[in-house]
C-alpha cells in the first residue's frame, strides 16, 4: 500500500495546532458553527445517494418542521435520520473523546441513518447478494459480511496507532463502502464512521460535497483497484476545509486572519493564472478549499507554495 508522503500533512496538522491554540473556544460561535456544519453534512450526505432536497430545504425541514411541497417523504424522513445520527455523533465525541469503534457502534449509526426508512433493515447486515450500479466492484458474498467486519475492526485496533487519522480514516472509509455490509446507507454510515475517527483527534466535522460526487466516486473507484493515495488526498482537503472555516471564523479580531477568495481574485496580484492555480488546488499543492464549485485560496497561501518550491530547488 502506498502511504501519502507525511509531510502532506504538516501543513494540516498546523492548522490543527492554530484551532487548538485559540480554545478555550467561544460557545456561540461554536455552536452556530456547529449547525451549519451539521446542515451542510446533511444536506450533502444525503444528495451524493440522490436525495432531491436543496440546503436550504434541509435546513427547513430539519429546523423549521417544515414540509416541502413536490418532495418524497423518503427525502424529508432521510434528512431527519441522518441529523439524528450526527446528534448522536457529537454526542458520543462530547462525552468519550476516545470512543471504541466496533461493529456495534457501526450498526447503531446505520440504524439512525435508517430508522424512518427501511425499519425493517435498519442496523442489520444485509441477507443476500448485491451489485453496485456503474462499479466495477462486486460487494463479498453476504455469508463473507460477518467475517469481513470483524477484520475490519481489528485492522483499526492494529493501526489507529500507526496511520496518520486522516489516512486511518480515509482507509477505514473505503473499506467499509467496499464490504457494503448493509442493503444501503453504506455511503451514509462510512462518511460518519470516517468523522469519529478524525474528531476524537480534534478535527471539525469533515463534509464531502455533492459537487464532489463524481470525483469522489473515481478515487473510491481507484481505491477498489489498490491505489489509495487519491481518496487520502481527496479526503485530506475535505478536511483542510473544514479547518479553514473554523479558523477564519473562530480567529479573533485582533489577529490578522488570511482572506481566502476566488482564484480569479488571487491570479491578478500573484504570477499564475487563475487555471493554474486551479490546478495547485486540485492538486493539493496550494492551500485552498471548495466553496460550491468554487476554489478559493488567499495571497499568503500562493506566497508558501512559492517558497516551499525554492527551498526545493
């Protein structure tokens, strides 16, 4: 297995280091942060497996009891489930800063995320075999489910203390989307069972966008073929922009705070293009973080990316 380089990280772990140097954390910023991070998570989770509701819509329904006129129940039920999942997520993190993965803490996401959906199947490993559409992956053999999710849970004991938690649990995320243990909502249950593994270490809650989803679909889909350093790097700038929010927001006043902006406004006072820079991002090599389709990166970001190449020539 090729592990991402660990310098890769270090500009990460930094940030890290700013947001844990600024607790203790102010309670209503956090809180309201945490509100639009969990409607985000919602809204985005559910619409990678094709739920139709818009963000705004989720916030309503989840906030506002409100039911939007032309949309599934299924959808309303879905964005309710998955906001009760992530309760309990925070929850578990609140109270347990090292909480045991098992199977059992697995199973008991996966039956929030499914509780007003599929009842019956809600917390249960699937029965029989299944396919997944546009994948060249064939799930194991549901006999083989059981057995593969034991292993699973011993390769974490084995090396949560050997990965890096952003690689742990980008590994940990494609491997319990490759067993698909459950008839669905395996998508669902592994970007949460992902989030355990980073917040117990600190880490905001980590978001994969929907306008992601195609790319996010290629690096599991190269993930499935042994090449896992794409869905590391995926994941590693989903979480860099998490981080990037909390800092620009959480950073007092009286500190100078970076102005992340679109590439278009960066390009003019640095010596790239906008697609240029376009491809540092996507590449990982410039900070910068997706904001809808958008990248946005600051002028200081473009100043370390120049001197980290000088220092390398």
């Amino acid at each position: 297995m090729t592990h991402i380089p660990i310098e890769y990280f270090d500009r990460i772990d930094q940030k890290l280091q700013e947001l844990e140097s600024l607790r203790p954390l102010p309670a209503s910023a956090v809180k309201k942060l945490r509100e639009q991070f969990e409607i985000e998570m919602t809204y985005n989770s559910n619409a990678i497996e094709g739920n139709s509701l818009t963000l705004k819509e989720t916030y309503l329904v989840i906030h506002e009891g409100i039911t939007i006129k032309g949309k599934p129940l299924k959808d309303h039920l879905e964005a309710k489930d998955h906001q009760e999942a992530l309760g309990f997520l925070y929850d578990l993190i609140q109270h347990d800063s090292k909480p045991t993965l098992s199977e059992h803490l697995i199973r008991t996401l996966h039956q929030l995320i499914m509780k007003k959906t599929e009842e019956e199947y809600a917390g249960k490993y699937r029965t029989s075999n299944v396919f997944i559409g546009g994948a060249d992956h064939t799930p194991p053999d549901a006999l083989q489910v059981p057995i593969d999710m034991n292993d699973l849970i011993k390769w974490f004991i084995e090396k949560q203390k050997k990965l890096h938690p952003i690689e742990l649990s980008a590994l940990l995320h494609h491997k319990l989307v490759y067993i698909h243990p459950f008839f669905d909502g395996n998508g669902r249950t592994s970007r949460l069972v992902m989030n355990i593994v980073l917040m117990r270490k600190g880490y905001p809650l980590v978001v994969i966008q929907k306008n992601d989803r195609k790319k996010y679909y290629q690096v599991l889909d190269q993930a499935d073929k042994g090449n896992y350093l794409p869905l590391i790097k995926f994941i590693a700038q989903s979480v860099e922009r998490s981080l990037d929010i909390y800092l620009k927001t959480l950073t007092p006043m009286t500190q100078i705070r970076e102005q992340f902006q679109l590439l278009s406004k960066i390009s003019p006072v640095t010596s790239y293009s906008t697609k240029y820079l376009n491809l540092l991002a996507r590449q990982g090599k410039l900070e910068a973080h997706k904001q809808g389709r958008n990248w946005l990166t600051s002028v200081e970001a473009v100043d370390r990316y120049v001197k980290k190449r000088q220092r390398k020539r």
